[in-house]
C-alpha cells in the first residue's frame, strides 16, 4: 500500500474531511496520543507565509525545523531596538541564522553598529551535570569559523571573537549595546555572558537568551534568574522558546 492510499484510509477512519488543512487535522488527531504535553498553534497563521522570514530559514536550513518561532521573534524583538544606541553582539553563533538576522536589522538602524560574535567555534565547553544536566556533551555544535565568515560575507560591520567564553569579552568592555543575543546553552558562559552584557546595555536595550525554559537547558535558565534576581527586569518567557528583558523596564515575576 501506497503511504498516500494509507492515509486516505487513516482519514476516513477517523473522520477527517479532505480540505486545505486536512494534513494538520491529522497531526492533532494523533499528537494528542504521540505527545499529550504538546502544544499546537494554529495552522492559518499569516508569518508561515512570510516570503522574507522563509528565505532566511531556507538559507540555513530551517524552513521544516524546530526553529522558525524563535527566528521571528528575534526578528520582531530587535524592531523595539532600532532606534536604541549601542553595537549588537551574541554569544554563540552556530551556524549563524540569529547573527544573519541582527546584522539585517543593524542596516535599518539610524546607528552605525558593529556586530560582535563571541564563539569558541569547538562546540561546547564541558557541561557541568549538576548545573546542565545530560542531554548536552563537550564540542556539540561545533561549527568552523570559516564556515560562519562565509554564511556572513555579505555584511561588513561584524567582528569575531574566537575563545572561550568570557576570554575575550575584555576587548569590548568599553563599548555599549543596545541587542544582545545569547545562545550557549550551559550556565558558565551563560551567566558570564550575562553578567557582562548587563552593566553594558544601553536604557531600553534588549537581551535574549535563546536556551531559556527548554528543560534541555536548565544551566542556561539558572543562570539567568540567579542574576537577575536582584534585578529590576525579570525575563519574560516566548511561547516559541527562549526569553528576554528590555535594560530598565520593571518586570514582575
């Protein structure tokens, strides 16, 4: 039997109507049995069909990935920034999507801003289990720094920091920011990140952290509520995965 003979059959036996969203149908009728905790969104969403959000997608190879909601908010948060002083930096670079998405938003700022990509380009640094847990492992994710320059090489205010995190956050320490993204996943370089950028974001300046609230995750999630707790801003959680702040506005827990 042909796949699509089979779930014509699976269709009419659950009583699925053959419409534009028979295929969604289908995956909630069997989610909530696969994977009862998994939340759904709705299938008729107008950003799905964002030609510009797409292309980028497409170019790192996310289009059918697990990514795309945490691209268009980054995308989304750094409009609130434009107009806010200051360079843009993220730890953790990757493959380069959320760096290829700063830098375009930095060519529609009034600012001049330089890029600054901090990134060991070996992966991880050795997780700490009783902080991070066990689904990550040292030097996953590793990606060669020729690779990133390449993905880049359209954009010419963007510098590279390749060490450990924090080694070379010393040679911007006289700088301000105004967006900050970081993505690294443990609670070391995670907090260090964090307790550098803090003191350096300019009033209404944004700080993400891509790795906050995934269970996956909970050295980067820690590390981020023991700083600010002490902290006028408290992150508010994206429904896509991930959080952020804006530098100086009161947030509740």
């Amino acid at each position: 039997m042909k796949v699509k003979d089979f779930l014509d059959l699976v269709l009419v036996i659950l009583g699925i109507k053959q419409d534009d969203l028979v295929g969604f149908k289908l995956i909630h009728r069997v989610a909530k049995y696969l994977c009862p905790n998994y939340k759904l969104t709705w299938p008729e969403l107008a950003w799905f069909y964002d030609k510009r959000l797409n292309s980028i997608l497409a170019k790192f190879g996310e289009e059918y990935g697990f990514n795309a909601h945490r691209r268009l908010a980054l995308q989304e948060l750094l409009r609130l920034t434009e107009n806010i002083e200051g360079d843009t930096a993220e730890c953790g670079v990757y493959k380069g999507c959320g760096s290829y998405i700063i830098l375009l938003s930095n060519m529609k700022s009034r600012f001049r801003r330089i890029h600054h990509i901090f990134d060991s380009f070996e992966g991880l640094s050795s997780p700490n289990p009783e902080k991070d847990g066990s689904y990550w492992r040292q030097s996953s994710l590793s990606i060669d720094e020729q690779t990133v320059k390449c993905i880049l090489s359209d954009f010419h205010d963007v510098k590279y920091y390749k060490g450990w995190i924090p080694s070379r956050f010393g040679e911007v320490s006289s700088l301000t920011f105004s967006f900050v993204h970081i993505d690294v996943d443990l609670y070391e370089p995670t907090y260090e990140s964090i307790r550098f950028f803090y003191d350096r974001m300019n009033a209404g300046g944004i700080i993400v952290c891509d790795d906050y609230g995934f269970l996956t995750c909970p050295g980067a999630t820690a590390a981020i509520d023991e700083f600010l707790a002490n902290k006028v801003e408290k992150m508010v959680r994206l429904p896509g995965g991930g959080g952020f702040f804006i530098k100086g506005v009161v947030t509740s827990l």
